[in-house]
C-alpha cells in the first residue's frame, strides 16, 4: 500500500516531464515513503510513463534506495579507511549484539532500529564514526556506542 | 570591549560537540548582556582539537582554542573581557605561544583561503574576501582565449586525481561546436578516507561556485550541475543557500555583471555509488540513469551530458580557479614544482597526531607531510605505511618517506595522488588486511558491465579472505597478481583499471606480511581475527573481574581474586579484555 499517496502524486507531479528527473523523484518518494515498495515502484511507472524496468534499474543500481521497510531509526556504521584501521568491525558487533540482530540481519524486529554500513562519512579525523539519523558521534569504543544506543531505546 | 566569537561548524566540528558549545554561547552572551556577537565558519583543518573557537576582537590580537566544552564557554570570555585571555588550549594566537602557530606556518593555502574564516553562509563575507572580483575580471575584461591561456600558464592539474591540466581540458570544451554546453562540478567524494571537498563545500562553497562561472564562461557554457554526494547534508545545504543569494546578486542568471552572459546553475544530489565519481558515470546519473561508465571517445568535451560538449572538474580544482584569475597565473606557479604547480590539499586521518585538513605546496615530502605538519603518529607504535588515492591508490612504505607529494613522483611508487584522502596507518594495522578492505569496496561498487572488473575483484577478494583465514598458498600470490594485470587491461574505467592497486602495493612493499600470513599462519599485526588468540597468564592476573563482566559472550571465567581463563571456543576475538586489563594479563598472539 502507498502510504502517502496525496503526497507522492505531488512528489510526481512537481517532476513529471523534467529532463533527469528519475533519481530525485525517487529520493523524495522514499523519503515520504521511507522505502520503495514494488507497488510504489509500478505506481510511479504508470504516471511518469517510465518503464518499471527503468525505474527498478535505478532503484537497485544505487546504494541510498531501500526496497524494504526501514526501521524508526537509521544508524549509519561508517566503513571508511580510518574508520576501518581504528576499529569500525568491532563497533559494528557492538551494535548488531546491542541490538540483538543476528548475521545478516538489519532491521531489528520491533521496526525500531535499522543499521545500514556505509562507505564514508567524511569525519575521518573522528573515526570510528556511526551517525544516527542526523546525528554524528566520534572517537566511540565498543562500550560507548553501546551506551548511545541503550539511551536511544 | 565589543567582540566576535567564530565557532567552527563543519561536519566534523558538529559531530565534536560544536552545536552545544554554539548554543551556550549564544546564550551566555544573551544572559549577561555582553556586547559581542557568535558567528558559524567552516572547518578550521585542525579537526584534532575540535571543536574549535576563536574569539576576534575589534582590534587586537584574536585568540583561537581548541576542545572547547559548554562548561568552559564563561570561562574563556570572562577571562577574555578581563583582558587576561586563558592560556590553556590555545591553538592559534598571533603573538603568542600556541601550539598550532606553527603547523599553520608551514602550510600554504589557496583552496582553503577562506575556509574557517568567514561564514560560509553569508554571501557578504564572501565578499569582504575579494570574492567576485575574479569573475568580474574574467567576464568583464578577458576573453575566453585569455582566461583559458591564464589556466595553462598557471600549470594547474585536475585534482580529482588523475592531474589532467585544466586549462588543456577547457580548450577541447571551448573548441567544440554546439548550441548548448554544460560545466559540472564533480562532488560525489566516495573515497573511504577523504573529506576535502566536504570541506570546502561546507566551508566556502562561493568559491567553488564562482570557479565554475568562470569555467562555464571560458568554455561558453550556459548551464551547469553541482553533484554532490546526498551524505554530506551540510554541504548541500550551504551550496544551496550559496546559489539563491549569488542569483539575487546578480552573480548568477542573466546577463552577469551587466555582460551578454548567461549562466544558471544546479545541484543534482548522488544517491550513494562510487563509480559514479567516473566522470561517464557521473553524467549518465544526471541524466537519471544506472551510473554506468561508458567507452570514451567521444569524450564529454565532444559529447556528455545529454550528448552536449560537457566539461567537468572537480570542486578544489574549480576552487583554485578564483585565486589563480585574480591573482594571476605566474604568481600560482610559483608554488610547486616543474610539473606539479600550486598548492594540494590533503585530508589527514588514521593513526596520525594532528588528523584533519591541510594545504600543502606540491613537491613538501611525505615524511614533512606527516611529521612536520601532521605531527606523527598518535600511538607509540612506529609508522608503518601512508595509504593515498584510497581504493585507487596504494601503500606507501617507511622506506619511501621522501618521496615528494607531486603526481608523477607519487604514481612512481605505484600509488597515486588521487583526490587527497592520507590515511596513516602504525604497526597495528595488517597491510593483508588493508588490502582485503579496498578489495571488498571496488567489489562492492563495481557497477558490474566489465567482466574483469566485475568478476576478477570477487575472485581477487576470495583469495584475499583465504589467506586472512590461514587458509592460503604460496601460488596465491601469483594468482593475485596475474588477476591484478588482466583487470587492469580489461576493464573500461577507472575504477576497474585501479582497483588492484591496493593490492599490488601491498605486495610489492610488504610482500613478507602475505607470507607470514600464509606459511606461519601469523598475522603479524595481530589483525586477523582466525590467526590470532588471546590468553591470560595465570600468574599476572590479579581476579578483579573486569574483564569477565566486560566480555559481550560471556567466554571468560573465573572467581573474584582468582586467575581467570578463555574459554577459545566461544571467544570471537573482540579484544575488548585485552584493552580493558590493567594489570597486561592478558595477551594476543
């Protein structure tokens, strides 16, 4: 189900014809949405007149767009080089035990919490770094970033 | 005594606690009724110490302190008003000692002119600055011929990495025919290890901008994109505020400075690929599409973006673009060495003292570099390698310190400039290790459409693992480096045609770690979690527990006062009871 319809139409509408429109298109609509689901993805083909393939093309190619549900949260674990020699695995474990998420796993199972690893996040002079939706937090040890979570929860 | 207080607010000064320091000000000021005001600048370079104040009087000498907390604001502007300025923390004074007068001393900057100086989002700050005035002269009083005979004389090299000479670059864009041209700036920094452009995006993003009016002008563009990566928020929302304030000054839209010129420009916002830093890449993703690179010729100055004559720099090139009008190519190339002119800048992270953003004249050395500008190393461990150019780039070994920061003696090595990222890395890190990590990211962000690519960094990446895991051979190593040379040949872009470079490095200056790893089955470093174990020696430990209490899986036991033992079969080899033993019972091998 779309959840926003009203808004993802006003979301189509403001881009429907503009030359390279599909990537900022789809960054508002999950940003509303918070992901793009199958059938927002067939919606947004039927008014915009792109192909689904398209539009899935774009979707997959690029890191940012989430085609599952996300939780309330979204920690961002920084996976930088200075992140990495200073530590980032075991901040990663810290948090996937705080969490209790197992393997694979990134979404915890109330839909409270969402780990995402990415590439870098430019603080690299802080590293290791997580950012917490827009929140950034430095210089963290397997203890400290256990203590930020616990206060999040 | 009316003052200004300047707090650094970049990215990295917020994540340091600047917002709250900010706040405290703001109010303390408001509280006591004092007579001074708080302004928001840009990064400093000196991301160490943040964060970072500077308290500027309306005449005298201002007075920058680093590690500011909330707590400590009354105190430094009590102590500031008495006429009796704080002497601790002192970063930066003009006449007197401070502990960064002469890290400041040593570096040269042009890019960073204006970064942690003014008010990145106030145009007018921008302008106290001189800024405009090289767009004005460009448009105003020189012809396209003239500026881009300005750019080739000042020997300035794209800094995105590969060093192609800008003013060359805007002639093929100038040459070419066509109704419709476009000028992009190239922002998507996805190398791990690098924050300069986010900095001067964050910090002064006029500068950038007016770089580009005047590119877009030499090369008779009317329309251009910044594309920036949607991780730096900040820097999106300063370039934005930028753009509308320049627009209403006329500096942007038609008819600049009262010329036939007309130019507008955009912000197009990446959605997280790598590969899209390639510049085909880049204008396919514009364009709306999977940022796949595609065969060049035809190159975008023929045929880019929307199949217009495309010219694209990256953000410090278009950065240095300003200085270099105004003040004239001779007196650029006065920096730097025959053919590596001007100045570069270079983020400075990993295990080093003074991590953090500094400019630098080409040719300083990377011993000078690290030890003289970046304090040398933060830990007691002694320096082991300096990675650049991150997944593009390699390792530099301790035996090749004096090797001169410029592009060709830098490729020499193996590794290359690249866009500036420096990471430092001591005896605690395992260069297998480094390898696998910028092998796991090109594999990563291979966008897939060659097969080398594609394919060869996968198998690549799988040998790496075996041999992290004590499972390698010696034969390893030949398979590694035969791969490395196909991938090379057969990949279209950069990124598949650099991407073994971590792993050719590493081999060639540090080929006894791969060894160590496969035939004693040792990570030296004592990195690799399968190679290694930790142990506690009964006779050093004292009972107190910590350790036990501290362990995430419970694989420690043991009674109060009594020596505690491993439990190896459920130890995942955190290293939290190593760090967190005071009496050094227990030890990784």
């Amino acid at each position: 189900m779309i959840e926003h319809k009203k808004e993802v139409d006003e979301i189509i509408n403001k881009y429907i014809g503009q030359k390279g429109n599909l990537i900022p298109l789809l960054q508002e609509v999950q940003q509303k949405e918070k992901y793009l689901s199958k059938e927002t993805m067939r919606y947004i083909a039927e008014k915009t007149k792109i192909s689904i393939a398209d539009i899935y093309g774009v979707a997959t190619f690029y890191t940012m767009f989430r085609l599952k549900p996300q939780g309330e949260h979204i920690i961002r674990v920084c996976k930088g080089t200075a992140c990495h020699v200073s530590g980032a695995n075991s901040i990663l474990d810290a948090i996937k035990q705080e969490l209790n998420l197992k393997g694979d796993e990134d979404t915890t199972s109330d839909m409270l919490f969402t780990i995402m690893e990415v590439a870098c996040l430019g603080c690299c002079s802080l590293a290791p770094v997580i950012m917490v939706d827009d929140n950034t937090f430095g210089k963290l040890t397997p203890d400290s970033v256990r203590k930020i979570i616990k206060q999040i929860k | 005594m009316s003052f200004k207080i300047k707090v650094g607010m970049a990215s990295c000064g917020l994540a340091a606690g600047a917002g709250k320091v900010y706040t405290e000000i703001e109010e303390y000021l408001k509280k006591n009724k004092i007579d001074a005001s708080v302004h928001k600048t840009g990064c400093i370079g000196m991301c160490f110490a943040e964060p970072i104040i500077e308290i500027v009087p309306e005449s005298g000498e201002s007075i920058t302190y680093g590690r500011v907390t909330p707590e400590k604001v009354e105190e430094l502007i009590t102590a500031f008003q008495n006429g009796t300025p704080e002497k601790e923390n002192v970063i930066l004074a003009e006449n007197q000692k401070a502990s960064e007068n002469e890290n400041l001393n040593k570096q040269t900057r042009i890019v960073l002119r204006n970064t942690g100086k003014i008010n990145p989002e106030s145009i007018e700050d921008y302008l106290k600055e001189n800024g405009y005035k090289a767009a004005e002269k460009a448009l105003r009083k020189m012809s396209p011929q003239e500026i881009i005979a300005e750019m080739k004389e000042s020997g300035l090299r794209g800094r995105g990495g590969a060093g192609f000479p800008t003013g060359l670059k805007w002639e093929f864009a100038n040459k070419a025919k066509s109704d419709k041209k476009y000028i992009v700036c190239n922002a998507d920094e996805g190398d791990p290890g690098a924050f300069m452009d986010r900095s001067v995006l964050e910090g002064d993003p006029h500068s950038v901008i007016e770089g580009m009016i005047i590119g877009a002008f030499a090369i008779g563009a009317d329309e251009g994109y910044i594309y920036c990566r949607a991780e730096y928020p900040l820097a999106i929302k300063h370039l934005e505020k930028a753009i509308t304030d320049a627009e209403e000054k006329g500096f942007l839209g038609n008819k600049i400075f009262g010329t036939d010129f007309n130019f507008k420009l955009h912000i197009k916002k990446g959605a997280g690929a790598f590969v899209c830093g390639e510049e085909t890449a880049l204008m396919a993703s514009i364009e709306g599409k999977r940022g796949m690179p595609r065969i060049r010729p035809p190159f975008p100055a023929q045929s880019g973006l929307w199949g217009k004559p495309t010219n694209i720099n990256n953000v410090e090139t278009f950065a240095n673009v300003p200085w270099i009008i105004f003040h004239g190519a001779k007196e650029y190339a006065k920096y730097g060495t025959e053919k590596s002119k001007g100045t570069k800048v270079f983020a400075l992270a990993g295990k080093i003292k003074k991590s953090g953003l500094i400019e630098v004249p080409m040719g300083m050395t990377l011993r000078e570099v690290i030890y003289d500008v970046g304090g040398g190393m933060k830990t007691d461990k002694p320096f082991k390698g300096v990675q650049l150019g991150g997944p593009s780039g390699g390792c530099i070994p301790a035996s090749l310190l004096d090797t001169k920061v410029d592009y060709d003696s830098i490729n020499k090595t193996g590794a290359i400039m690249g866009s500036g990222g420096m990471v430092v890395m001591d005896t605690g890190t395992c260069m297998v290790d480094v390898a696998k990590f910028f092998l796991n990211f090109t594999q990563n962000e291979s966008c897939g459409k060659c097969t080398f690519c594609r394919v060869g960094t996968k198998r690549m990446l799988e040998i790496l693992t075996r041999i992290t895991e004590g499972k390698g051979e010696m034969e390893d190593l030949d398979r590694l480096e035969k791969l490395a040379t196909n991938i090379i040949k057969g990949s279209l872009c950069g990124l598949g045609q650099t991407a073994p470079n971590p792993v050719l490095t590493t081999l060639k200056y540090f080929r006894d770690e791969y060894i160590a790893h496969i035939k004693d089955k040792k990570c030296p470093a004592g990195v690799c979690t399968a190679l290694i174990k930790f142990e506690i020696i009964e006779e050093k430990c004292v009972g107190c527990t910590v350790c036990a209490r501290k362990c995430p899986v419970q694989a420690i036991d043991g009674k109060v006062k009594q020596p505690h033992v491993i439990n190896q079969d459920k130890c995942i080899k955190c290293g939290i009871c190593y760090d967190s033993c005071k009496f050094d019972a227990i030890i990784k091998e």
